[in-house]
C-alpha cells in the first residue's frame, strides 16, 4: 500500500502537469484585466452599453522595442474574435470607443519562464476613451498570458492582449436580456 501511495505521488506531478497543457491547449492564451480607474459612472457599474463601435487606437511602445512588432499586427483579428465569442456586437458605426494603451512590459521564454514554469506575457497599460469627446472612460493593465508550453509564442501572447480587452469590456459592459 505504502509503495502504491509513494508511486502515485510520483506520478501525479505529470498527471497534473499533462493536464493542464490539455486544458491550456483548449482555453488559449489568457486574458487578464487589473482595473485602475474602473470604468464606471456614479449610477452605472456597466456604461459601456452605449457603445456599438470598438475601434483599436494607437498603441505606444514604453520598453524601447523589446517586443516583436507583428504582436500588434495580430491584435485586431483576435479582438473582434474575443469580442464575437462575448456575443458583444462591434458594429461598423455608431457611438466609438477607443482602446489604446502602451506596452510597459514583455516577456518571452527566457530566464524568469525557466525559473516559473512556462511563463510568457505582454502588459499593456490600456484607456478606454470616448472617439466623441477624447474623455478617458477608465484606465487598466490588461496582461495577455500564457503559462502552457502549448500556448508558447507571439500569437497567443497577441490572443491573451485581444482576450483583456474583450473581457474589460465585457465587464463594463450590460448583461444581455434573456427571453
């Protein structure tokens, strides 16, 4: 009995481990949203339901290039998938808000995803902002993620960034009515 406890305990490292790529090979990248001025009004937790329009802003470099420039190439086709999985409809008019931001901090496979396990990331420090009036709706850190060896390089880190957005939105956004 003792060696079946023992011999499990050796396996079940690897088991996890193997599942947890599975599931991370599935779910993508991740989409992470750490609010710092949350979007919302006085009377309204969800504001941005007056919103039709999504459109991507300029995004700055704050780390002196030290990212690949196709990341940001990648970011509007995932966006509209995030946004699309949401059920959020990104019309092609109507009230505009902006998503822009600057990336304060990238991380690839290097010394830091040896010693955490695989760990590779791209911060963005994102503003919502009204295309009428330029008025900053809120202001997060939205981090695309990947902690699977599976879900390693530029794609998915770009997958994880669209992911924050979409959920930052969805977030402030009104629940859809149901029947």
């Amino acid at each position: 009995m003792l060696t079946l406890l023992v011999g499990v305990s050796f396996l079940a490292p690897g088991c996890m481990t193997a599942a947890k790529e599975a599931y991370g090979g599935v779910t993508g990248a991740d989409g992470i949203v750490a609010e710092i001025q949350p979007a919302v009004e006085a009377d309204n937790d969800r504001p941005l339901g007056r919103y039709t329009h999504f459109e991507i802003g300029k995004v700055t470099d704050d780390i002196s290039g030290k990212y690949p420039d196709q990341i940001l190439d990648m970011v509007p086709d995932q966006f509209e998938k995030q946004l699309a999985k949401k059920k959020i409809v990104n019309a092609p008019t109507g009230k505009t808000l902006i998503i822009r931001g600057t990336i304060i901090h990238y991380e690839d496979e290097g010394m830091l995803g040896m010693v955490l396990g695989p760990l590779e990331e791209i911060i963005c420090r994102t503003e919502l902002v009204d295309k009428d009036t330029g008025k900053v709706i809120g202001v997060a850190n939205c981090i695309g993620r990947t902690t699977e060896r599976v879900n390693k390089g530029v794609a998915k880190k770009a997958e994880g960034l669209a992911k924050a957005w979409a959920n930052w939105i969805e977030m402030r956004y009104p629940k859809p009515q149901k029947d």
